[in-house]
C-alpha cells in the first residue's frame, strides 16, 4: 500500500470518529469534536497539491524554492537532470537574487486574492480599489534588482552578480518581459474586480478573455518567436522557472473563480513520460509478482493460443520470446499455423524441443476462427487466452493472473490493460480498463486482447465461431458474459499490441452484438455511429409519464432558457414538468411563470430553507410519473432525443439509474460520470476536456459506461425503486447526495449507467469552489463514500490521477481515502480558519 495511504487508514479512523460527533452533536461532545478535529489536522500533512487553486497558489509563491524533477527520457536521461540540476541549483543564489522581486509581489497578489475572494462569499459591495492599489503599488517587476546593501566582504558577489546579469541578458530578457507582461495584466485585472460589484466591475466577456490572456502569459518560456539560443537554453530556464510558472496557473484559476468565469479548457494528457512512468513502476510489480508466484496454494495451467499465419518472423520471435519470459512457469503455448508455412524462428525450429509449446498445422484455410477453433481443441490449460503473433507480454503478466486466480479460485475470466507497440518497438497509447462494465462491452470491445477465460466455459458457449470476421473474440467475450458475470481485472499493462487497437468496430462486430442481445430477450437496434463506438438503442416499452422535477430560486434568464428549450425540443412528449421554487422573490421570476401557460408545467413552491435532497423528495411526492428525472435549472436542451434515450436505459431492469452527458456551453465536458476518490471526495472524469472521442489513457466520452453514480444535475430512477430507496438523504444539504443514491443503487446490484447519447449543456460555472460546499456535507460524503475511498471506485482505474478528472497517470501515492482526508484536515472552511 502506498505510503499516503498507510498515513490515511489511521486517520481515516479518525475522521470518521468526527464525522459521528458532526452528525449527532451535543453540548458534551463540543471539546472532544475540536480535540479531535485538532488531532486530525496535526496527523495529516497538507497536500504537496492543495485541491484549493488559492492554496495551491500560497504554497508556490516563493518561486525559488527549486526542485528539478527527474527525467523522463528513456536514453541519457540522467544525464540531462544531472545538468539541470547543477545549472539550477549550483547557481542558486544569482537565481534567488533574480527571483526576489517576483516573490513579493506574488506574495502581494494572494493577499489581494484572499481579500476578494471573502467579500465575495460574504456577499458584501465594498470597494476596494484604494486597498488593492495600495497593496501593489510597488510593482512586480520580473526584473532582478541590485542588492541592496553589501558588506565588504561581499563585494566580490556584487561584481559577480552584476557581471552574470549582464551576461545573461540576452537570454533573460525575453524570458522575463513575458513574466513582466502576466504581472501588468494580473495587477490591472485585480484593480478593476477591486470595484464595488456591478461598478466598473468586468463583464463575463472581458473577465473571460483576461483570463485566457492570463492562462497564455503563464509560461514565461512559451512566448513565441524566442531568439534561438534563448530557445537553446530553455530546458534549463524552465527548470528555474517552474514554480513561478505553476503559481501563475494556480492564481488565474482563483481569479477565475471569484469572476465567475472559466479558464480555458486543459489539454488531453501528452503521455510524454510514459515510459518513465512505466520504468519507475514496473520493477516492483514484476517484484511483487515473483514473489506470489512462489505462494500460490494453486497453480492453474494457462494456454496462450496463437494463430502465426502471416506473422512477421522477427516480431513472432519477440512474441515467443515474451512467453518464454514469463515468471509463472505453468503456461503452454499452441502455435497454429499452415502445413506450408515457414519454420518457426530460431531457436524456436524444429531441433529445438519445448514441451510447453505445440504446433498445430492447418491445411485448407487459415481463417483466424478456425486457427484459433483447432488450438482451442489442442489447449489443455485450465484457462485459454489469444495472443497475437506480433504482439508480447510483460514479464509477469501470466503471475498476475494466476495470483487473481489465486485470490478468487471462482473467477471465469481475468483480462488486464494493454499499450502498444509502434514501428520501433517502443510502448506507446496505454489503455487503463475499468472493472468489469458490461455497457461499456456493448459500446466497445473494450477488454480487447489480454484476457484469460475458463476453457470450460469457452467451450460450453461453443468456442470460436466462424462468420465475424475480425470480431471472433467479442462475439465469445458477449458469450460468455452471458453465460458468467465472474469476471475479474488486473489494473497493470501486461499486454502489449503491435496491430490494430482496443475499439475497432466493425459490421460483424454490430452482428455479434445484436445477436447477443436477441438471445438475452432484449429488444434493440445496434448501429455504428463513428469509429470505435457502437451504439445500442432500446426500445422505450409503452409510453410511461415522466416527472422532470426542477428545483429553482430566481434566476429567470436560466429558467427561461431551460424551458424554452425543453418544451420546444424535446421528441418524447408524455412527461410534466414540476417546476418547484425555493424562496424566490423577484418580480421578473413570476412574471416567467405566469407566461408558462402548457398544460406539461406544474408549478409548486417550497419555500423552506434550502436543503436540495428535501426539496426534490418532497416534489418527487407530488409527481405522478412512473420515472422521475431530477434535473438542475441551469440547463440547456440541444438533443431532441435526449429524453426518449433516457427512458430507455431506465426501464431496463438491471438499471438503477442513468445519467446524460452534459457540456458546458464552450463544448467541453462537465459530466459523463462521477469517480468516487477523486479530487477529494468525488469528481468527474474528462471534466473540461473535448468532447468527442479524443485519445486518453481511460478512453473517452463516447461510450456508454457503468459508474457508481452520476450527478442529480440530470439523473432518471423508476419511481419505485426510488420510494423503496427513501429518496435522496436529507442529511445531505447541497452536495453528495447523489453520489450517496448511486452507491446505494450498486450495494443493491444495480447498474448506474451514464450514455453520451442524451446530451445536455449545463450552464454551471467550472470554476471549483471547496468553499462553496456546505461543510457537512464533506463529513456526510466521507461516511458514505469511505468503503469506495478505501478500495478504490470500480468503474475508475488506479493508475490514473485522483488529483484532477483529465484522466493522466497517476503520480501521486494517495489513494482515495488519503485525499479525502487531506481535505477534510486542511480545505474545508473550518480547516482554513486557525484554530482558536
């Protein structure tokens, strides 16, 4: 277990103590709940990654504390940190002197921050325009200064620092004249957000685009049209810049919060360290898997089936070779191929005798299926898997599956993630797979090669069959998922795929499928929509009512785009839509209602204090729909069909709940799922990323998956089951309540599903607030979400980052129950204030 981890399972038993006090307090539990809450605090160190951009930003504002990470090239790496670090730190103090400037006054910019944004969230008007100025006036200047007094003693460093200057101001200049632009543009920014509110104050447009021109000065060293040896050294600056370059994002993105406005969209991980990431990991699991190797109580035999028709020589010779390498001895390897083809390679031929290894020759076709049919009648291994002939393992890939095996004799089918191999051998495009999610298989072969099945079983669902072209191995994964759910997975890359990728559609593959679900009795249309995807339609069973349950308090102008655009645009037409106001009180708001004169809108009024789970169990009881769909007021409809693709999925019987794809207005992706673990407590994976199936180390939002929850901001339950549920749980007040509905949903064995063919653009701000979440609504989510946090989300995979939902490695060694408590210890509101 990492050691964040191990940090976290004590004070994990911690924060659960506080969360009990929380939930019931007394007058007597008062001194024990700061005690522990105290205790708690000193337990937990703060995150090296604040979760809190503003925090964030505090903990870089002193740019030169340097640190030169190691290299992530795979040749000679060590070479180029060694010389960034002695460039860095062997002139440390002409840095430090250099950067000084730049301290104070980003010093200087979170006290402005800090003050803005406590008159934001105590909802004051006061202008601050002469405290602001008066905090900057000394400018931040990214120009080092002189010295400002010197011993005799120290004369001999101000001619040396005066000497290195003026050496290095080709070089400097350019870079910090960028650093000296962000500081103009974020002193000018702060000024004028310093107005009263609504006074002077930039509008959403302007605040945007300072933003974005904020985000793009960040890196001192990007400027474009650098001269060349400033371009020749920047490996270096960079180093020496990195934290003031990370301070700048941090700020921007605090900024951007208190404007209301969001920085632009992050980029798809670049994955350029993947093979320093994969080098700093995998010696230990190889590690770790000889070791359980030499412990397994059993060990199950496991045939790897290839079919060598065609195969290159010298790659069959790498994929021969991998096998040969393999930790756990208990394999067998049946090679099929034709009569007349060539010799294995060496020292594979004919003079050499490997008992673990049998060719089988074919004469007439050489089809995939069939090759694969007669090594399946050769294999005599308690499992079977495919191997492609150009493709190879990791060395401790058959251990890992016999130590799964191990752990669950009763295990039916193991499969593990794969990368690839390119033209020069080298791993590139990792694919981290979730637990088993059987609507993900119906939108993808997602657990593509790398899969073990029990032969038995292969056999009894009938094997190989011939007519699916390209598609054998989905058409028997769909088999036999129909015939055993006991399907396990091996987060590590074990396989690596030289030709063609995880996700090929293909029109035998769209047959394989809708022959599956003819034989489960599910009555459905399959079609391709794009590459890589397919698309699985349900029919909706007879016309059932829905119940849009729309909580609200003011705000016409979302109400008012919201309904216009249900109404107008939504095919599925035998639903009513409960409009519910909570304590709203302008004019223009009831004017809208009164304009809202379809027979469809309910309107009802709730005018209690705000408490969202109680405000939407009590409407769900004043609905008279057989499925309910909870939906936020800051929606936009832009697919005619979301609603019918919704009730779809929630008719089916396996299905708890399902959720839509939402997207923010730029088109980037607000919600396509919910991850329990990440970013504190929970979050949503791809969140601002493009939509569309853009290329990430989990995939992307195209597919239809299993979640353990999806947002309340849009999520359809069959009344019933949400009665026999006792609705949303009111002790939540804001947040989690949702997150809490779905684990309930999977405890009882039903699928959460989220489907990106239901879109919908949420108008929510992206600009992530941890103090805009009622405080006990963290403590709540902990005891809920604990069991998750503790073994990680199913759905997720755990070699990708907690820390944000653009779905990069992982680099950090918290798990999920870590960060949650790093939160509760340190970000929530009352951790924020010193203690009394």
């Amino acid at each position: 277990m990492p050691e964040g981890g191990q940090t976290a399972s004590s004070a994990g038993e911690l924060a659960e103590r506080i969360a009990a006090l929380r939930a019931e307090p007394s007058s007597g539990d008062a001194r024990e709940l700061a005690a522990l809450t105290e205790q708690l605090r000193r337990r937990v160190p703060p995150a090296s990654t604040p979760l809190s951009p503003l925090l964030a930003a505090a903990r870089l504002a002193v740019p030169f504390d340097f640190s030169v990470p190691p290299s992530h090239r795979a040749a000679g790496g060590q070479w180029v940190t060694a010389a960034k670090r002695a460039f860095v730190l062997g002139l440390r103090p002409l840095h430090v002197e250099l950067l000084k400037p730049q301290a104070a006054f980003n010093q200087r910019v979170l006290r402005v921050l800090e003050r803005l944004e406590a008159r934001r969230d105590q909802g004051t008007r006061e202008d601050l325009t002469d405290w602001v100025r008066e905090q900057l006036d000394a400018r931040g200047s990214a120009k080092g200064r002189e010295p400002r007094s010197f011993a005799p003693v120290d004369l001999a460093w101000k001619l040396a620092w005066r000497a290195w200057r003026k050496a290095m101001r080709p070089v400097l200049e350019p870079l910090l004249a960028r650093q000296a632009e962000w500081n103009a543009l974020m002193r000018e920014t702060l000024l004028s957000v310093a107005a009263a509110p609504g006074v002077g104050t930039p509008s959403p447009m302007d605040a945007t685009h300072r933003v974005a021109r904020l985000v793009a000065l960040a890196s001192p060293w990007d400027r474009p049209g650098l001269p060349r040896g400033v371009r020749a050294s920047a490996p270096l600056w960079r180093e020496v810049l990195r934290r003031q370059s990370r301070f700048n994002g941090e700020a921007v993105v605090a900024l951007a919060a208190i404007l209301g406005v969001r920085t632009p969209p992050p980029p798809v991980p670049a994955l350029e360290d993947f093979h320093h990431w994969c080098t700093l990991r995998e010696a230990a699991d190889i590690t770790a898997a000889r070791e359980s190797v030499a412990r397994l109580p059993r060990r199950p035999r496991l045939s790897l089936l290839v079919a060598t028709a065609g195969a290159c020589p010298s790659h069959l010779r790498e994929c021969l070779a991998s096998v040969e390498a393999q930790l756990y001895p208990e394999w067998e390897l049946v090679l099929v191929g034709p009569e007349d083809g060539p010799a294995l390679p060496e020292p594979w031929g004919s003079s050499r005798r490997q008992p673990r290894i049998r060719r089988v020759t074919l004469s007439g076709p050489t089809d995939l299926a069939r090759a694969l049919r007669v090594g399946l009648q050769a294999a005599s291994g308690d499992f079977v898997g495919v191997l492609g002939a150009e493709d190879t393992l990791a060395p401790h890939a058959l251990a890992e599956v016999a130590r799964v095996l191990g752990a669950d004799p009763g295990l039916d089918v193991v499969y593990a993630d794969e990368d690839r191999l390119d033209t020069r051998g080298r791993r590139t495009h990792p694919f981290f797979k979730p637990d088993w999610s059987p609507d993900l298989l119906r939108s993808v072969d997602y657990l593509g090669r790398g899969v073990m099945v029990r032969r038995a079983l292969v056999e009894s669902v009938g094997g190989f069959r011939e007519g699916f072209p390209g598609a054998e191995e989905y058409d028997l994964f769909l088999r036999v998922s129909e015939a055993s759910e006991r399907i396990g997975h091996v987060p590590h890359l074990l396989y690596h795929r030289r030709n063609g990728v995880t996700g090929q559609v293909s029109q035998e593959g769209r047959r394989a499928l809708a022959e599956h679900l003819t034989r489960r009795g599910e009555d459905a249309e399959v079609t391709v929509p794009g590459p890589g995807r397919y698309r699985v339609r349900y029919a909706v069973r007879g016309t059932p009512k829905v119940s849009i349950i729309v909580p609200f308090k003011d705000r016409p102008d979302l109400l008012k785009t919201l309904t216009d655009t249900l109404l107008t645009r939504t095919t599925y037409t035998h639903y009513e839509l409960v409009l519910v106001s909570n304590n709203s009180v302008r004019p223009e708001t009831f004017a809208l209602l009164d304009t809202l004169d379809d027979p469809r809108v309910v309107k009802r009024t709730w005018d209690f204090p705000f408490n969202y789970p109680a405000i939407n169990n009590w409407a769900a009881g004043q609905a008279t729909g057989e499925l309910l769909l909870f939906l936020n007021n800051d929606m936009e409809v832009v697919d005619p069909g979301w609603l019918t693709e919704l009730v779809s999925h929630a008719q089916r019987p396996e299905v708890g709940a399902v959720g839509a794809k939402l997207l923010f207005p730029e088109g980037t992706v607000q919600h396509a799922g919910i991850v329990v673990g990440m970013t504190g407590m929970a979050g949503h994976p791809f969140w601002r990323l493009p939509d569309g199936p853009i290329v990430t180390p989990f995939g992307h939002t195209e597919w239809v998956r299993n979640w353990l929850s999806v947002t309340s901001a849009c999520v359809m339950i069959r009344r019933p089951l949400f009665d026999a549920l006792g609705g949303f749980d009111e002790r939540f007040l804001l947040c989690g309540s949702d997150v809490d509905l779905g684990l309930r949903l999977h405890t009882r064995g039903l699928r959460v599903v989220c489907t990106p063919f239901a879109r919908v653009v949420h108008h929510e701000s992206a600009s992530r607030r941890t103090d805009a979440i009622p405080e006990p609504d963290y403590w709540r989510s902990f005891t809920s979400y604990r069991p998750w946090l503790l073994k990680g989300d199913p759905y997720y995979n755990p070699n990708l980052t907690l820390l944000s939902g653009d779905c990069d490695l992982r680099r950090h060694p918290e798990d999920g129950e870590a960060l949650a408590v790093r939160t509760l210890a340190h970000e929530v509101p009352s951790a924020r204030r010193p203690p009394a």
